[in-house]
C-alpha cells in the first residue's frame, strides 16, 4: 500500500467508504456482519488504515459495525476513523451537535474521532452552523481536548460556496466529489487548485461514481476502449483518473464486497500521480462526450411536480434512478437509491398535478410507468 503523509502520519491513499457494505434482506439496517469484518481486516492486513463513516449510514449501523469489528480486533488505534456530523438535521427539533457527537463516539467506540467532517456542508448551512449553532467554538474545543483529531468538510456545493468555506475556518482538510464525469460540477478542478493553493489537501468520494463508471455491459463504452488501446478495467480507469492529480489525502472506496476491496487495493498500487496516459487520457474524453449524448428523461429536478403530489411520490429521484442507469448501462447501481426512495411508484393515481405543474411539460404520470417497468419488470 502507498501512503501520503499528513502531519507526520502515514495515511494509506486508499481509504475504506462504509457507505455501501453489504446487507441482509436487502435492509441497510442488517450489516452484513461476517463479511464486513472479512472486507475490513483484509483491507487492514493490506495496509488501508483510513476507513470513512457517518452518522446517517446504514442508518446509524455503519458506525456501529465500524466500532464493533475495530474493537473485537483489537485494531482501533492502528486505523484512523473518519466520522461527520449530520448537517442535514439542522433546524429539526432535538439538533445538538454535542450529543449527537457523544452518539457517535458510543456507536464506535472509541473516545476519539481522528477525522471529523461536517457532512455535506453548503454555505447557508455553514453560516447557520456559525451563527445559530456557535460550530467554531465547538470544534475548537473537541479539538483542544483531543477529542477531534483533525477537523475537515465534505462537500456537494458551487464552487463558490466551497471557496468561502475553505477561507472562513481552519480546516485541515476537506472532501469533495470528483471523478472524470464530475470535474467541473460542485468544487471540481477549480476547488482541486484552489485547495492546494491553501495548502488544504482533500479527500476525494464517488471517483467511480457510486459504481456508475463500471460499465458492466455496454458494447458502446467496450468500442471507445478498444479505439484507443485501454486494458485495464473501467473502475481502474476511474481511480487511475483521480489518483492522477495532486495534493490529495485520500481516495474514498465505497467496497461492497471482498472482490472490490481486492481489486481496488491492487489498483492503487499501481497508481501515482503524474500516471495517467495519453492514450488514457483520449479514451476519458470520448467515452465523457459519449454519455453527454445519451437520450434520457429531461428533468431538472425543480421539484415543483412533488408538492401537489396525494402520494408523496419521489418523482424527482425515480427520474434520476432512471437517468442514471439508461446512461451508465448499470441498472444496479441504482437499485439501491431506486429501493429505498422509489418504493410506491405503484400508488400514482394518475391526478395530473404533477404534468400540470412541470415546467419542461413531461407526461409524468407515462414516465413513472415506464421507470417501474425498467426497475421492476
């Protein structure tokens, strides 16, 4: 295993994202216990001492695996945890960062986060955090008691809103998303050079894109690869993309299986920055512009179909499940947010309200048909 160094510790440059382990009876709630603890310790005894949770995952569980099979192996202070605080619980009744920390060092436990990130942070949540929270006296005091370590942001903003937060506090680090699709989305390479002009290394999430950058079966995708020479696999391309830049902490996997941890160690073994190839390079930009042309359903995600819908549907995020996977040609990576959010597509009653109100004048009601009919035909 390669290792960057972050204040003279060595941090492996693959970190373990427990976002998606594995699960019984297809509930995020029932972690797959065995085999999580075989994918943690073999990611261990391979040199990954980086492993990536947060409060919601698995809803509440992946700490608690986390903090269950560190302990049972003895092994908590030879990794580092890296835990978030839940941001998007702010304004609900009962938000309280203190406890909902002390919650979290229980589920791990452990009586100390070595890197803890405000989750998902945009700028209003950063001046609500400042302002009706006092967050920077609360960091600066778990830092000054040890009971943070570092202290860092994950984030899904502009790119702005990622420049005024890196300038208002001092962060040790941050982490964004990024991948070949999504380098000029959210931070993108401009929060990549704007980072390490502060001197603020980052963490990167999704460098596959949650699985979508796969490619499992798509004879369109094997021809742009075979066009320019590629070899090595679509998820190696991926992570060969992003191992590539500069100023880096971590690269986060999401491993859902013993397999995945494997391939994934071997990879980034084989990666250093400056690596990525010409003909590498070539084949990113085509199979980029590729995907750029594939027809999918034109929903921009206002939401204004959702408010006058009887039955709650999530008619934005079943358009996105299906996007996803007509685009990518992985119905799979999508079946996990198409499950949990996209469960009573079968309740549409037909009212019409939501074609009504649809700025792009969408047959919604056809389109949901056609969405659970991939999905669930």
């Amino acid at each position: 295993m390669r290792y960057n160094y972050f204040h003279g510790e060595k941090l492996s440059v693959l970190g373990f994202g427990c976002m998606r382990l594995p699960v019984l009876d297809n509930d995020q709630s029932k972690i797959d216990m065995p085999q999580v603890e075989e994918m943690f310790m073999y990611a261990y005894e391979n040199g990954v001492n980086y492993y990536d949770t947060a409060y919601p995952y698995h809803n509440g569980f992946s700490e608690v695996a986390l903090g269950e099979i560190l302990a049972k192996n003895n092994i908590r202070d030879k990794v580092n945890i890296a835990t978030k605080l839940f941001t998007l619980e702010i304004g609900r009744p009962g938000f309280d960062p203190e406890k909902m920390l002390a919650t979290q060092l229980e589920r791990l436990k452990t009586d100390h986060i070595d890197y803890y990130l405000i989750h998902g942070l945009h700028g209003d949540q950063w001046d609500r955090l400042k302002n009706e929270y006092n967050i920077i006296d609360f960091l600066n005091e778990k830092r000054r008691k040890g009971i943070i370590r570092h202290m860092g942001f994950s984030f899904h903003d502009s790119y702005e809103a990622f420049q005024k937060i890196i300038d208002d506090y001092s962060w040790e680090f941050a982490q964004i998303q990024y991948n070949y699709l999504d380098n000029e989305i959210q931070a993108g390479d401009r929060g990549l050079r704007y980072a390490q002009r502060r001197g603020i290394p980052l963490n990167i999430m999704e460098p596959i894109k949650g699985g979508n950058l796969i490619f499992p079966d798509y004879p369109a995708i094997d021809e742009i690869r075979a066009k320019h020479g590629i070899t090595e696999s679509n998820a190696e391309l991926a992570l060969r993309y992003v191992f590539d830049k500069e100023n880096l902490h971590v690269v986060l996997s999401g491993m859902s299986a013993l397999d995945q941890v494997k391939e994934n160690i071997a990879i980034a073994d084989r990666c250093s920055v400056g690596g990525l190839t010409e003909d590498e390079k070539a084949c990113i930009d085509d199979i980029r512009a590729f995907l750029e042309s594939v027809p999918t359903i034109p929903c921009t995600g206002c939401r204004y179909c959702v408010a006058g819908c009887p039955m709650q549907i999530h008619i934005p995020v079943a358009f996105s499940c299906y996007n996803g996977a007509v685009k990518f040609g992985n119905k799979v990576a999508q079946m996990r947010s198409y499950n949990r959010d996209c469960s009573n597509l079968a309740d549409c009653v037909e009212c019409r309200q939501c074609a009504e109100a649809c700025p792009q004048h969408l047959d919604i009601p056809e389109l949901l048909k056609e969405v659970r009919a991939y999905f669930e035909g």
